[in-house]
C-alpha cells in the first residue's frame, strides 16, 4: 500500500514541491523525462504533471494526492479536499488596467473587456458584486491583451508586478490570494490515510521549523 501524489512536471511550483518532500526527509530522484517515480524510503510514488491537469488526476483517483496552485483549485473546480496550505507559490490573481485609465472603483470594470486565463474565478469575483463584463478566456500572455485591443483590462496572476509594470497595466483589484496546497480526494483506503496523517505531520514540522 502506498499513497500517489501528482506535482508539477515542471514550472513554477516544480523545484519547490520537490525540495518540500527532500525536506520531509522522502528521498526520490526526479529524472527530468520521468513521468514518475518512487520515493526509497518512503511509500510514496510521485508523479509529473502539468499543473491543470493535476486536480482532474487527483479527483479520478489516478493520484490521491497532488500539490497544486489555489488558483488551479478554484478554477477546476473539482471536489478536492484542501488539506494544507503549502506556503510557496504565493501570488495573487488580480484586475488590471492600462496605467492611463481613470478607475475608481469596481464599478468602472461593468460593460468592459476582460481577458484572463481564469474565466470561471472573475465570473465568480463579478458575479457576487454584480458587475456584468465581457470574458475573453486567453491562454497566454494576458498581459499584452490591451495594448493589442483585445481587452480593456485583464484578471492574471501576479507576485512581483513587473509584468504588468513592463506592459503599461496597474493592478487595481484583488480577487485572490494563492498558494500551493496539497489536495486529495475522498477515496484513500485506512491505510493511505495513516500514511497521509504521517506525510502532513513531517510538512507541519517543516512549516514549523520555517517561521
Ligand atoms: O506547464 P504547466 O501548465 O504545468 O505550468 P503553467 O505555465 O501553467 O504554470 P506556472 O509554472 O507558470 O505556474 C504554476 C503556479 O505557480 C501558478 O498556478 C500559481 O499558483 C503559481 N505562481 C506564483 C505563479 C506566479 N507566482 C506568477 N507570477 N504563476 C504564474 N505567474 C506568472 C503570471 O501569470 C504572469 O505572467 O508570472 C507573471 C507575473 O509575475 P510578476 O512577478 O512579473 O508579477
Ligand atoms: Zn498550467
């Protein structure tokens, strides 16, 4: 019996998942081509994925556990149980608009253009303060959408703002603050779940040890 956890392939969240596990004393070596491999001395197999893909893979049971950005969580909206927040991978999702543009207030974003790779967050965000405004779901480079006149603002993620800087935007709401966390489904067996109490007992003293 062992547990299956799913970590970003590569990116962002990659070299920070790996290092939590090393310092959780599980010893595994990440080949770069890999797709997965085993820990040595812990039961623990991991496996390398992108990072959208990793809440869909944890909610099948393919993996029963995974380490993933909060903004990915919310936006699968998958049902996943957030078990620990990770405390890396820190950004927020945020409104931004050209730095010429009067704005006052959320009111300003109603009727408007906004280009994000996370429709179903700023759906949600507008919703609730009843803000009607047009989604254009992009994948990639969201900051460039206004300068090209595709939108008149954007919802992306953000940690230093230098993007938006470069690209003549300013943040001017925050819609989410996120983390990495580690998730699981409902469907670990009695002996994963004492496996798992054991994992999330050497990341709470890893986390201790940091603050
Ligand atoms: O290949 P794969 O699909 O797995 O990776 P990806 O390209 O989709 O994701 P990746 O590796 O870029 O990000 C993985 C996760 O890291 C995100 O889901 C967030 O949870 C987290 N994270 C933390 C960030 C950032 N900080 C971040 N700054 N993800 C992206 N960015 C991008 C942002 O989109 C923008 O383009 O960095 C740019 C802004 O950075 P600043 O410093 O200029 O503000
Ligand atoms: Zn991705």
């Amino acid at each position: 019996m062992k547990l299956r956890i799913a970590i970003q392939k590569s990116g962002r969240l990659h070299e920070d998942s790996i290092k939590l596990l090393k310092e959780c004393g599980i010893d595994i070596n990440n080949g770069v081509n890999k797709l997965k491999t085993e820990a040595t001395n812990f039961p623990l197999e991991v496996f390398f994925l992108r990072d959208d893909d990793i809440p869909q893979y944890v909610e099948d049971g393919v993996a029963d556990l995974g380490i993933v950005g909060e903004n990915v969580v919310l936006e699968k909206n998958r049902p996943l149980r957030t078990i620990e927040k990770l405390g890396f991978g820190k950004c927020r999702l945020a409104m931004a608009v050209p730095k010429a543009m009067q704005y006052n207030s959320i009111r300003d974003l109603q009727g408007q253009r906004i280009a994000t790779s996370y429709p179903v967050i700023v759906n949600e965000f507008l919703k609730k303060l009843d803000i009607q405004a047009e989604i254009h779901e992009i994948s990639g480079s969201v900051e460039i959408a206004p300068g090209i006149g595709l939108a008149d603002a954007i919802c992306d993620l953000v940690s230093s703002g230098s993007t938006l800087f470069m690209n003549g935007l300013k943040e001017v709401e925050t819609v989410l603050r996120s983390e990495a966390v580690l998730v699981s489904n409902d469907k670990l067996s009695p002996e994963q779940q004492q496996l798992l109490a054991k994992l999330l007992f050497r990341i709470q003293a890893v986390k201790k040890a940091k603050n």
